[in-house]
C-alpha cells in the first residue's frame, strides 16, 4: 500500500524533480556523463500520465532522490558555486513553465507528440537514449520557439555531441514538466522563500531512508 503524501510533501517531490533534470543538465553539459538510474525516471516521467500519487511518476521516491538531495543543498546554501548553475537551470525552468502554460495549444501539440512517442518507446524502442532523441525533437519544435530560452554552460565539447545535446534537451522538457506538475499541487515561487526550512526539512527526510546508489 503507497504511503500518503501531504501537500507540502507533493510539492517538494515534484520540485526534487526539477532540480534533479537540472543537475543532470549540468553534468551532462559539463562531463558528457550521467548517472542512468536517475537519468531514466526523469525522462520517463514524461510518459507518466495517470500516475497514482507524485512519486509514482518517477517510478517511486528513490527515483527522484538526486532531486532530493540537491534540492536539500540548494535551500541550505551550502556549496553555492557548485549550485550556481543548478539553481539557474531550476529557476529558468519554473519561468519557462510559465510561458509554456500560457500556451494552450503548445501544451496541447507537447501533450500528443509525448503519447505518440510513449506508445514507441513501449513498442519499438527501450534504450533511454532513443526516447531523448524523440523528445528533444518535441522541445525543439516548440519550447524552444518561445522567446525565452534556457542558455546551458558547459563544455563546447560535450554541448556539441549530438547525443548529450538531445538528452539535455530531453531533460529540460522533464524538468518543466515537473515544474508544471508542481504548480498543479500547489507550489508557488514565495513558498520556496516563506516555507524554505519546511521544505529543506521535508526533502531531507523524504530522501533519508532511501537505498544508497
């Protein structure tokens, strides 16, 4: 039986997801690397339309407990260059949410292609690598026409690799759709400054008894 959530507790799992896509923007655009058993539930929240609670969608809350972690450094300030890029990546993709939403019929054509390209990656295509390309073909034909754009740093290196450029884009879309998940819960940008210790303190026990990978 899935444990219950409270609100504030769906909102900072939704929010771990945010951070999670945004750390891993970071690493693939700085190393060229990832880890695959954090990489994989956050692209495959993409796909998680009737989910039974929020941390289903990343196939359960070890699934999201980079998230978690790094979302519990960002609100306690420690490492702060480290962060820097991360918490830009988490803040850029809360505003492009925004924008996104605004757009009813992009939600819409985003919604279709992401079942359409569900039903592939059930079908014909299992490996990760195979779904980012399809879904970084579906930001690029609509996210990325909106006038704010998400500028990534890193390595010109590992930016020009078509496989990482796919999968940061891949990843952008599952951090806005976790963004759009935790404005749907109730998240707002003051909770993130008036309940940060409630927050921090929920991310830290959310991801305290999870497994160690």
């Amino acid at each position: 039986m899935s444990r219950e959530f409270s609100p504030l507790e769906q909102q900072t799992i939704a929010l771990a997801g945010v951070a999670q896509a945004a750390r891993l923007v970071d690493q693939v655009s700085r190393t060229g690397s990832y880890p695959i058993e954090f990489l994989e539930p956050s692209i495959h929240s993409l796909f998680e339309f009737d989910a039974e609670n929020v941390a289903a969608i990343y196939g359960g809350l070890a699934g999201v407990k980079l998230g978690l972690n790094n979302l519990s450094a960002m609100l306690a300030s420690r490492q702060a260059d480290e962060n820097r890029e991360v918490v830009r990546y988490v803040f850029n993709m809360l505003y492009l949410e925004r924008k996104f939403a605004a757009s009813s019929e992009m939600m819409s054509v985003v919604h279709s292609r992401l079942q359409h390209t569900s039903f592939k990656a059930e079908h014909f295509a299992g490996h990760v690598n195979d779904i980012c390309h399809s879904v970084s073909g579906i930001y690029q034909d609509t996210l990325s026409k909106l006038r704010f754009r998400i500028k990534v740093s890193g390595s010109a290196q590992h930016l020009q690799d078509k496989l990482n450029a796919d999968i940061i884009r891949a990843l952008l879309l599952a951090g806005i759709r976790s963004a759009f998940l935790w404005r749907q819960l109730g998240g707002r940008r003051w909770r993130l400054l008036f309940e940060r210790r409630r927050i921090l303190e929920i991310s830290q026990n959310l991801s305290r008894n999870l497994p160690v990978v």
